[in-house]
C-alpha cells in the first residue's frame, strides 16, 4: 500500500510539473537570483544554458521565416533570466567558497574551471591567465561590437518599415480580394500573416534590448568577480596579492566564458532571425540554392588559387600545396555544378517540346486556352477615375467595395463573388461601367475634385453648379469644387464623395440585379456553410427520397431575389423545401410556401414607425380574371396571364390607379392578394412599376400580430380606387 500511494504520489507530482513547467521554470530562475545555490545545480544550470542556447540557435537556422518563430521574442527574455541567474549564483560561489591557486578547487563550480582552464592552457603562471584574459576581452569585444550591436540596429530598423508597409500590405490584399485573385478566407489568412509579422518584428525591437543589456551586465558582473575576488582572496582567505589576483582572475575568465557564450548564441540567433527573409525555404536550402547558381564561379575561384599557390612556390613551399590542393577541390566542386546544370537544362528543354508537341497534336488547344471566362462582376473604370483604386492615393474605392460585399451578404443573404476592377480606355475618363457576366448593369460619370450636392428638401439657400443627376436614385444634384463643401453643407445640401457615389450606385445595380448573380457555385457555397451548424437539413434537402438539386435551390432563391426578399434565413427556406419537397417540385409552388415561412419578414420589411403594413387589397373579381387567363407551360417555365385586350386595359388602369394613388399619398405601394395569384400580379405590373411590392394573405397571417395591418382600400374592376379614411 505505501509503494501504491508513492507511486501515485510521484505521478502526480510529474503531471503537475508537465502542465505547469514555464511556471516552474520562471519560479526556479527567480530564486536563483536570490537564493544560494549548490554547486551541482549551478554546474547543471550551466550545462542546461548551454545547452538552449544552442537549441535555440540552430531552431532559427530551420526556420524559414521570422515570423514562423512567434514565441522568440519571449524565449529570448526567459533565457536572458535564466542567464543572468546561474551568473549571479556563480557569482556568489566565487566570492564565497575558498579557492586553490593551484590544480582544481572541489568547493568551485567544475564548469567553471573546465573553462576556466581549456582557455588558459591549465597553467598556473601569469601568462597563461594574461592570454586567457587577451582571449576573453575579444571575445566581449566582438559580441558587443559586432553581433550585439548589429542585430539591435537591424530589430529597429525592421520594426519600423513592418509597421511603415502594414498598411501598403492591407491595400494590396483588398485589391487581390476585390480583383478575386484570392478568397475570403485566403485574405483573412494573410492580413493576419501582416499583423502577425508586425507584432513580432516590434516585440523583436524590444527584446534586442535585453539581449544588449544582458551583455553589459555580463561585463560589470565580470569585473566584480575579478575585483570582489580580489579583495576576498586577499582580506578572507589569506592569499597574497599575485596569488588572489591569479586565481580569481582564472574563475573569473572561466564564468564570463560560461555567461558570454550562450549570449553570444542568443545574440547570434536574434541576428539571424530578424535578418531573415520571407521565405518558405529553411536557411540551409536557401543558402544551398543561391550558392550554386553557376558552377563556373568555383571554377574560376580555383584557378584562382592555385595560380597563387604557384607564384608562391619560390617563398613558401607548404603554402603552395595547400592553395594547389583547395584550387583543384574548388575546381572539382565547380566542374560537377556546371555538369549538373547542364543535365537539367537538357531535361527541362525536352520538357518543353513534349509540351510544345502534346499542344499541336491537341488541335490548337492553345487558342481555347486563351479564352479567358467572363468575370460574374466587373467594373471598368476610365482612365481619370485610376486614382480612386491607386494605393498610392489610398485606394478609396477598394475598401467600399469590399464593404458593398459584406453588406450584400448581411442585407440580401447573398454571397456576392468577387468585383474585378481594370481600366478600359474605350470609356470616357470620367466614366465608370459596371457589368454582370460582361453585361452592363449600370454606368455613370463623375468627376474627380468635386462633389455631388443634392438637394433632399433641407436646401435654405440653392447655390450655382453643373447639373447632374445621382445615378443611384435618379436625383437632380449638382456639381461643386471641393473648396465649396463647407458652403454646400451650410446651405442644406447633401454632399457626397466620387467613391461613395460609385459605391452607393453598385450597392443599389447589386440589389436590383441579386437574382442575375446568384449562380449554382454561390448556391453551394451557401448550402455548404449551412452544413457546417445544420447538417440535418441541409441532408435531407439534398440526399432525401424527394431530394432537390442545386439547380432547383437556385431557381426559388433567384425567385425570392426578384422581389428583393433577403435570402439570409436559408435554414428556414431549406427546412420549408424539406417539408414541401415530398408533395410537389413546383419551383413557383414552393417559391410561395417560402415565402409564407418568411412572412414576418418580408412584412417586416415594409412597415412604418408605427410597425403598421399599409396595404391595398386585390379584388376577387381581378383576381379570378388573371386565373381564368393563366398559362402554365410543360417546361416548368413561370406561368403567366395572358389577357386579351380588353381585359388588359382593365387591369393595366386599376392597377395604375392604385399605384399612383398611394404614392400620391406618401405610402409604399404594396398590394395584398391570394396566395395563389401573388405572382401573377407581380410578374404582370413588375415592367411597367418596379417598385411595386404584391405580398399574399398568407404571408400576412403567417406574420402573426406582431405587425398591424391598416387596409387602404380595394382594387376593383370599373370602379377605380378609393383609398379609404386617408
């Protein structure tokens, strides 16, 4: 039982240290700085300090980039503590323990004279200690002045173009991202590789820091150790003066070598970290690549020196071979470089007439090959309008634009792909086209310098300019400078940018144009970010015994699009096709139980601030005429009424009348009518009034009472329109 409950005892005790070892690590090096340590556990520090710096060192050299090596920042101030511990501990040894001056003291730390002594010969006089002390001031001198002071410079300098190219680095990933070179998710990946790249060369800015410091306190804690020595060994211990100053300068070389080295590593690595490229290939294989470029460079490198070595033979025999000898291994090492290169220069060549031949044999591949596909959006841009997209000038436009496809996606539901951007020069300067699949959807002129001031009502004083009209909302505006702004808003004008008039106007093309975009590859990206948080829908959707393809999905979302209802509740359109699915395909059948589903929605859509729906009902007697004329095709196309003529006089002035009627008293044109004629009205009255808004009595009911509705008046047949109490 004692054995059990030691066993476990120790196994708790090893997984606690397994969770929690920085922690340990950072407690242990704290109490090194207060608390004497014995001699073992100095020697083990000492060797375990070694030990990482070189670690850390040669985990630099295979990394291929800085930033790869996130956590070296903070593993170069946990080493410089840990240093800076055994340092002191071993400082304290010295000064404490009793010294031999001469062989090995066995109350001093073995590192310490194993050092002490590999660097003076282990002898006992003065000069082997002067050349010991020679060899340890160079070995300082080089640290401080050469690495140290190098990779601080190159920490700063690095910090400061990261931060100063942050922003240069964003605007290059929004135009990838709005050209559609890269993905959303691609972007995301690589502005946070930006940031990422940012905070560590500033973290790595502070952190030479302390490895510059750590270096100077190197240097002090050496010079105590030699004078505290000195004045101990001769006050304490009795020795004399050539004696004290003999033995503790011995240890004091060798705790310095102890100290200096694994520095001058941490130094050396932070050099090469923040000197290092952006490459993916470690810096072994870069150096292996650039090294070999030409194998005539060794080549010439050898003749080269045994041509010296020659010219030497008169002055200096053993000089002669040795340079003979390098010459011709360079030569060899240049002559298999060269022929190697020559062998894959004739491999890639083959390569490339079998391509060539495979292209020809295909029937001129290479033509269809040039063919680009058609962009699903697009905006051309006219040669006056470049500065808007320059990152130079700061690229306006770009940032809008990335902004109308998140908000597109927030608004309608709708993944809007990718907007390409290039200039066209068959436009006008000041001109900008907006296409969809190569079409035009939109285009307008504007011009750079000034502003778009309309006039909403607010206007107390019209001010001069050149007329024109918001190609957004059809609105008269005009034209002013910029110098006029301040006038403009005093005056009551509403004042718009260039960038925001091009983003307001492809913000309203998207809106209006939502169905044309949405495409069988949008359609999957959005059942398959469903599938992420509801599988089981999303299966039996697709892999049901009534199961739907993409293409049936894209025609009843593209249906809902039409009349500008947002697609954002997929969850709840998919689950309705789950449930309709088994009865009927019918994309116009469906379309309507969607729409039944969402119909809060789409009423919450149209109330006013009273979260009143104001409507005008549809008559019986209209509804049954479109009934009576309707025509449903064999092909699934959309059915449709086709009235004679008298009839359509009919129902074009009732409707019109209704319409008219409404706007002339401030309100949205929306009409109630059966489920079941819904989409008649609106495919029948959507040409000749496109903001006419038809919702069925069912979606009304479905809204429940958490809307009101106020019934304007009835469209009648002959009768005209009597909006009622308004």
């Amino acid at each position: 039982m004692a054995n059990e409950a030691r066993k476990v005892s120790n196994e708790a005790v090893l997984n606690f240290l397994q969770r929690n070892i920085v922690g340990v690590a950072v407690v242990v090096v704290a109490l090194f700085l207060v608390i004497p340590m014995p001699r073992i556990l100095i020697d083990l520090s000492m060797a375990l300090n070694l030990a990482l710096s070189i670690v850390i060192l040669l985990t630099v050299m295979y990394t291929p980039r800085a930033t790869d090596f996130t956590t070296f920042p903070r593993i170069i101030l946990f080493a410089t503590l840990y240093g800076l511990g055994i340092n002191i501990s071993s400082t304290r040894l010295i000064l404490t323990q009793p010294v031999s001056f001469r062989g090995v003291s066995a109350s001093q730390s073995a590192m310490v004279q194993a050092f002490s002594n590999i660097v003076t010969g282990g002898g006992d006089g003065a000069t082997p200690v002067i050349i010991g002390m020679v060899i340890f001031i160079i070995i300082i001198v080089v640290q401080v002045v050469v690495i140290t002071k190098g990779a601080t410079r190159v920490s700063e300098v690095a910090a400061r173009f990261s931060l100063d190219s942050m922003n240069s680095k964003m605007f290059d990933i929004e135009s990838q991202l709005n050209s559609g070179s890269i993905t959303d998710e691609e972007a995301k990946a690589q502005k946070a590789a930006v940031r990422r790249e940012s905070d560590f060369y500033s973290t790595m800015d502070g952190a030479s820091k302390f490895v510059s410091g750590n270096v100077k306190a190197g240097i002090f804690i050496t010079v105590i150790n030699l004078v505290g020595g000195f004045i101990v060994g001769m006050v304490i211990h009795g020795l004399s003066a050539s004696e004290s100053i003999l033995s503790y300068a011995k240890l004091t070389i060798g705790d310095g070598l102890m100290s200096q080295i694994p520095s001058l590593m941490l130094s050396f690595a932070t050099g090469l970290i923040v000197t290092g490229s952006s490459s993916t290939v470690p810096f072994g294989e870069q150096l292996k690549h650039e090294f070999t470029v030409s194998g005539y460079i060794y080549e010439i490198v050898g003749a080269a020196l045994a041509l010296m070595g020659i010219s030497f033979v008169k002055n200096g025999a053993g000089a002669t071979v040795l340079l003979v000898v390098l010459g011709a291994a360079f030569f060899y090492i240049g002559f298999r470089i060269a022929g190697s290169q020559k062998k894959e220069k004739v491999q890639a060549e083959t390569a490339a007439a079998a391509a060539k031949a495979k292209t020809q044999k295909g029937g001129g591949s290479s033509d269809l090959d040039s063919i680009a596909p058609l962009d699903t959006l697009s905006l051309e841009l006219g040669y006056a309008l470049i500065p808007l997209v320059d990152k130079e000038k700061g690229a306006e436009l770009l940032e809008r634009i990335t902004r109308i496809r998140h908000e597109a996606a927030l608004d309608m539901g709708l993944i809007v792909p990718p907007i390409r951007i290039v200039d066209n020069m068959t436009l006008d300067p000041n001109e900008y086209s907006f296409k969809i699949r190569g079409i035009e959807a939109g285009n307008s002129k504007i011009r750079l310098g000034y502003y778009m001031c309309m006039n909403t009502g607010n206007v107390v004083e019209e001010l001069d300019g050149e007329k024109t009209k918001d190609p957004a909302f059809g609105m008269p505006a005009i034209w002013l400078p910029e110098d006029k702004r301040s006038e403009a808003e005093r005056s009551g004008y509403t004042v718009v940018d260039p960038p925001t008039i091009i983003a307001t106007h492809l913000t309203e093309i998207i809106k209006a144009h939502a169905a044309e975009i949405l495409g069988r590859q949008e359609v999957s990206t959005i059942v398959n970010r469903v599938k992420e948080t509801n599988p089981v829908v999303v299966d039996e959707v697709l892999n049901g015994d009534k199961k739907f393809t993409y293409g049936e999905i894209e025609k009843i979302l593209r249906a809902l699009l039409q009349e500008r209802v947002s697609i954002r509740n997929i969850v709840v359109i998919l689950e309705t096709l789950a449930n309709y699915g088994p009865i009927t395909h019918n994309t116009w059948d469906l379309t309507e139980k969607v729409r039944e589903a969402l119909g809060l929605q789409i009423c919450k859509q149209y109330v006013d601030e009273d979260n009143t729906l104001r409507i005008m009902s549809l008559s019986q007697d209209l509804s049954q005429m479109l009934l009576d004329h309707v025509v449903r095709l064999q092909d699934g196309s959309e059915p449709y009424s086709a009235l004679d003529p008298v009839d359509s006089r009919k129902w074009e002035k009732a409707m019109h009348d209704a319409y008219n009627g409404m706007r002339s008293k401030g309100f949205l044109p929306v009409v109630m009518s059966a489920s079941i004629v819904r989409r008649l009205v609106w495919n029948s009255t959507e040409r000749e009034m496109p903001d006419i808004i038809v919702i069925s009595d069912r979606e009304i009911v479905s809204a429940g009472k958490d809307i009101k509705v106020e019934v304007l008046g009835e469209i009648e047949e002959d009768k005209g329109v009597n909006i009622q109490n308004v």
